[in-house]
C-alpha cells in the first residue's frame, strides 16, 4: 500500500508523515523544499521527493509512483484568508493535479477541507449543511470539493473530504494564537493582548488531527465528507487560560484587545457522528 | 453612458442589445463572431467588435473603449451542465476577464447567473438563500459570483449578479423545449414526446428578460444578487399545452418518456420582491 502525502512539511503534514510511518505504510511524501523536510525524524523512513505542483504540468500519478492513496494536505499561501490568489492561482492549479490521478480510477483521493467552507454560522455544524463560504479560501475549498466530487461521479474512484476545525499543537505557525501566547510568556510579558476571548471553537490536537486523516484515508466503508474535530466546544478565553495554567506561567490577559473576525461565526463546532461511524474511538 | 455586452448574438444577448439600441444608449457589443452579428438589426447601430475573450490576455476595459457598463451575458459552451469544462476552462478565464474592469474600478459589472446556483430545492428561492449548486455550470457560475463580490469588496465598484429561470421566446436553441414541440408541430407529428410534465417552473418570455437585465444595469439603487423571472410557477405541462393551443395545432403529448433531470428540484420558483424593488412595473 503505497501512500502519496503532499504539503509533508507543513503543520498536519509531518505528523500524517510520521504517524504512517509508525504504522509501516509505504509513504512518498512531498513538499517544495527538500531542506526542510531533512529536518524532520521520518525524512530518512520515506521516499521524499520536491515538488512544486502548482508550476508544473505532468502525469503526476506517475510522477509519484502509482499511489493507492493520496493524502493531499498542500495549500499554498495560508492563512491570508481573504486573497485571490486562492481563487485565481491555488483552484486552477488543484484542479489539474487531482485530474492527474482521478483519470487513473486507481487512486483514493483524500484532501482536508476547512470548518470555513461552511461560511459564518453558528451552532453544530454538520457535513450535509449547504456550505456557503464567505472567505476567498474558502470559496476556493468549496469550489475545488464540488470538483472532486464531479471527477468521482465521472471517474467512479473513492474519496474524502475531511473538514478540519481548529489545531494547536508543537510546530504551529508562530502566528497563530497559542504559539503567540507561548511566546509572550517566554518574553516575560506580563501582559497578553487578545480579543474578547469569548467566541466557542472546536479545537482539536495535531497529532489526533494528524491520525484521524490517515485512519479515514484507510477505511473504505465511507466515501465523501467527514468533519475531523472534537465536537466540543471551548471559549477561547479559557483556552488560552488552561495554556497558561498548563506553563505555570503569570500573565495577565488584556482581553477584547482585537475584534472578532467577521467571516467567523461566534460560537461553532463539528458534528462528529460521521467521524465516530468511521472511527470508532474517536 | 457607454454599455459593453458580451454575448451579444446569444439567446439574451441579442435582445439586449436591442433594447438598449431602441433606448438609444451608446452600445459595444462583442461576440465571437461578426458573421452571426451582421444578421442582427441593431448590427449597424452599435460598435460591434468580434473577441475571444477565453483565449486571449489584455486589458479589455481599454480594449472594449472603457464601458461604464459591462453586461455580460457570455458563456462557453451551454448546456452541457454537467461537463467539466465549466469549471477547468470557463471559471479561470471569466476571473481574468472580470478583474480587467474590476481594477478600473470604473466599470458598473452587471451578469447573469442562474436558479441552478440554489441547486436542488424546492419552493420559493430568494437571494439570500445559501447557493448549493449541483451541477459543474451552477458551481462555476456560483464561485464566479463569490469572485465578483470579493472584487468589488476590495475595489468598491457596483455590481449585479442577475439570476435568471426558465426562459422562453423567439430565437431560443432547437435543443430547447418549446422549439422541439415547434418543431414536431412543423413536421406534422401526431405525437409529442416529453417528460411527466409535473414539474413546476418559474418562466419569463426573453423579451421581458432583456429589458429587467438593462433597467438591473442602469439603476444604480442596488447592488447584489437578484432574481430576474416571473415569481409565477407553472407546469410543464401547461406550458406545453398553452403553446399547442395557441398554434392552434393537433398533437397529442406523450407524458413520461423522459424522466426529471437528477439536478433539478420538482418545484421552485423565484422570488420577485427584490426584482419588483428595483423595477416597479416588473
């Protein structure tokens, strides 16, 4: 069983690489810089192979010798929600590389999506709601979902989309909240500036992220989307306090610093019924 | 007041221009081709200019003269709802094509969508409803429509996007409905072949199309989503049965050969109150 991972350097990507290689999978991973993947325990474990897929045009199903499954995490250009590139540059480049492997018939396609598809509402969100994005990447997600989904019923080959919530993790981008307070304290900072702290997230661990798309990537009963997150709720506030109180660290949270984002709903999560039926120990 | 229509020979398109030509507004219209122009009786009274938008790369707010008003009407290669072509070819150029008027900021871009956006529902079908679409036309246009409001979020021009129905009229494709019971009619068959005829559809004649698609471009009161069709259901059967009735003809329908299209709900019309908003005798 030969698995294709792609964006292998990236925050889910080394932890899928690296859960699969715990697992004795034959794994072909990929991402654009080779340096950066050396750094990694499993770069030595697997056949790794650069790539910049979105500047090139070739049978990449060849190219990546023959995958059974291909686990693509790649994105380029994240977070930078609300630019076009993602419309203008990203789509048209996915869609010929799924093309490449969806015309084989012999490939599982499974791509992870995001909680942002489903556009700014509230409340538990559930994989036959009509997605209505409202961010450029996630229109651009949506987009490149409903194709994969035309390529299948044209093509007959199977597949996921798996939504994912919100991460936290080590390797984190340094941008992203915990990473920011993580850094705040390590500063010495008595102070932490944040927003009110009180919109209700799904959050979820990388590494559980990280195995819960491989386990999908290798069941076979169900074909289609599946939400990947928790299904409980947290305000941030108190997921920045349990950081901090986790560090033993004293720092004083200046909340409603920034405002809520405004293509975020202020209070969802996954419905995770879908997940639990394809993992039973989810 | 300069207007640029793009699919001027199309089923709309023409009586566009026409209706904008008997309102004597100054007209470019564009096609692919001059030939099938010339045969039009608006052709002398406009700046007619044959262009491939698809295959071709340039400013085409300067090449077109610089429209106050774009009103595109143009897209390649319908029906065929359901091929991929839409999505691979059409999208990434009509993005290319859109953002040459966006950056301008000085072009009014006003297009026509289509009740597929909504996908397969049913009732009554207003703008503010999330757009599900289900087939590959309906996904192209639906993140076409998402594109053109997050360019005129970032460069603060007016648009519409213009959703029509079911159409009718003079003109229309032999493929279509109406034509093909002309044509049985011409051919003096005793039978007309067709489906259940249960389904309830939202029709408007293309004339009366034509001119809300010019009063949508030429107010300035809204910008958005509407609907453009009759709010009125009526059967397919009916429909049929009135056209018979008015050629005075003898045929017999013969109801059920064809099944419901899988993409369609069985009963939807639109909702008019934004339409009868900006036209008051709509």
């Amino acid at each position: 069983m030969k698995i294709l991972v792609t964006g292998a350097t990236g925050f889910v990507g080394h932890y899928v690489v690296q859960w699969l290689v715990d697992h004795d999978y034959d794994v072909v991973a990929t991402a654009t810089s080779d340096e950066k993947a050396k750094k990694f325990a499993w770069y030595d474990s697997v056949k790794f192979v650069a790539c910049d897929y979105y500047s090139e045009e070739k049978n990449f199903y060849e190219f990546f010798g023959e995958p059974d499954i291909l686990i693509h995490l790649a994105w380029k250009g994240l977070p930078n929600y609300m630019m076009r590139f993602h419309l203008e540059e990203n789509l048209p480049a996915e869609m010929r590389f799924l093309r490449s492997f969806a015309e084989t018939r012999k490939t599982k396609i499974v791509i992870t999506g995001t909680c942002y598809e489903y556009g700014v509402v509230n409340g538990c969100l559930s994989e036959d709601m009509p997605a209505n994005p409202t961010t450029v990447y996630g229109v651009a997600k949506d987009t490149l979902r409903r194709y994969l989904s035309f390529l299948a019923g044209e093509y007959g080959f199977s597949w996921n989309w798996v939504r994912l919530f919100f991460l936290y993790g080590k390797g984190q981008s340094p941008k992203s909240l915990l990473p920011q307070l993580d850094a705040a304290i390590e500063r010495g900072d008595t102070e932490f500036p944040m927003s009110g702290g009180e919109q209700l997230r799904d959050y979820l661990l990388v590494e559980k992220v990280a195995e819960y798309v491989c386990r999908i990537a290798l069941q076979d009963a169900m074909s289609g989307v599946v939400n990947c997150c928790s299904g409980k709720m947290i305000s941030v506030r108190q997921l920045v306090e349990e950081r901090v109180s986790e560090l033993g660290a004293e720092i004083s949270l200046k909340l409603g610093v920034y405002g809520y984002p405004a293509y975020e709903g202020m209070a969802f999560w996954g419905d995770v019924s879908r997940l639990h039926e394809v993992i039973d120990d989810a």
